[in-house]
C-alpha cells in the first residue's frame, strides 16, 4: 500500500486519483502507524512552508518522515513537499526537516528571460526537466517531456550529487534532488499528463535504491 501523507494540505485527492489509474493502491491519511507501515510514501504539498511545518509537528508527523527516510522505503516528495525535506526556507524564514542540506529560495527579482523580458513569479505552466543523472523513477520519459510548475520558492540542495534534474526559468534551478530511497520533484505529476503519470508508475514499481549515474 502506499500512504499519501496528509498534513491539512490540499491537493491529495487528485494525487489518490492518479496512483488508483496508474493501477495501484493508496491511502490518504496522517495516522503514523499506517504512513510508516506502507510500502512507499508520497508527500505531497500546497501552500505555505510555515504552516506546513507547524501542521507536521503538530501531527507528529516530522518524526515520521525521519524515521521513514532512515528506513529505506521508497518515499516521494512533490512541490512543497519537496521544499520541506531541506533544512530551511526564505518562505517565513521556516526551519524544515532537513532530511538533505540545503535551503530553499525565492525567484530573484526582476526574473529576466534570455532575450531581457521579464517573466513572472510564481513560475506557473508547462516546462522541460533536464535530468542531470539517471533516476529509475524517471525511466522511459522522453528529454522533451514538460510538467507542470506553480511555484514561487525552488530548492537549492548544498550538496551537487543531490541533483537529478534541472529546469530553466529566468535562473537554473533544481527541480528534482534525491538521495538513497528519497526522490523529489518541484513540479506536479499528478497534473502533468502522461509523462507525469509514468512518474507516479514508476515510483510505485522503485525498490528505493537510486542508480547515481551521471548521463
């Protein structure tokens, strides 16, 4: 079973949705017992860092997500999700999990485009993923498959070998980071199509080891 995790934020029934039509079962819910019995765990995000993490402690669930990652099982961070698993957010200058060091940053301002124009924030639409090292849960996807981005903040993992994927927006960002049984993406493949899609299958088939090499 894969637990998606809830901590009161929104967007979990159309991420249930997607992992039911790619053929597996999954289960919303904030219960530790059953996040740390589950096979694989999404974690997923809308909203506000501070808030995010004032619902988790609140839960207990920041000690979950720890323990979880400690024990090898699969587990798949999206958009803030994917924020909160670094040690510290610009957004309410938030201290967060810190599962991989990094921070968490702002789009600069004035966010210019190649040819001087100004693009806006939040980074909102369709955009490609360069991948940077070859991931199983990205097996298959073409290179010029696109996701779907609604973001205003973006990772920044201190550590290189962290970095699976990069995406341009005015600035080079990361927009997926992982170590070990941990992958995270700053878009959302529950609304990005099929090559989204084939993400969610393909994290639901991952043993949770990451293959680490540079393409």
């Amino acid at each position: 079973m894969i637990a998606i995790i809830d901590y009161r934020a929104g967007n979990l029934a159309s991420i249930a949705w997607a992992i039911e039509h790619v053929g597996f079962e999954c289960r919303i819910t904030h219960d530790v017992e059953e996040i740390l019995g589950a096979d694989r765990v999404i974690f997923p995000g809308v909203g506000s860092a501070g808030q995010a993490m004032r619902d988790l402690r609140r839960l207990g669930l920041d000690q979950a997500i720890y323990d979880l990652y400690e024990s090898g099982k699969p587990f798949l961070g999206i958009c803030l999700g994917t924020q909160i698993i670094l040690e510290e957010s610009e957004e309410n200058q938030t201290t967060c999990l810190g599962l991989l060091p990094g921070t968490v940053k702002h789009f600069p301002t004035p966010l210019l485009s190649d040819e001087g124009k100004n693009l806006k924030v939040p980074h909102m639409g369709w955009n490609q993923v360069k991948l940077q090292r070859l991931h199983p849960v990205f097996k298959g996807l073409a290179p010029e498959s696109e996701f779907y981005f609604v973001h205003s903040y973006y990772p920044a993992p201190a550590d290189r070998q962290a970095i699976i994927g990069t995406t341009d927006h005015g600035i080079t960002f990361t927009s997926v980071l992982g170590e070990k049984n941990l992958i995270a993406v700053q878009f959302h493949p529950e609304k990005s199509g099929p090559p989204g899609l084939s993400i969610l299958k393909n994290f639901c088939l991952w043993n949770g080891e990451d293959e680490g090499q540079a393409l």
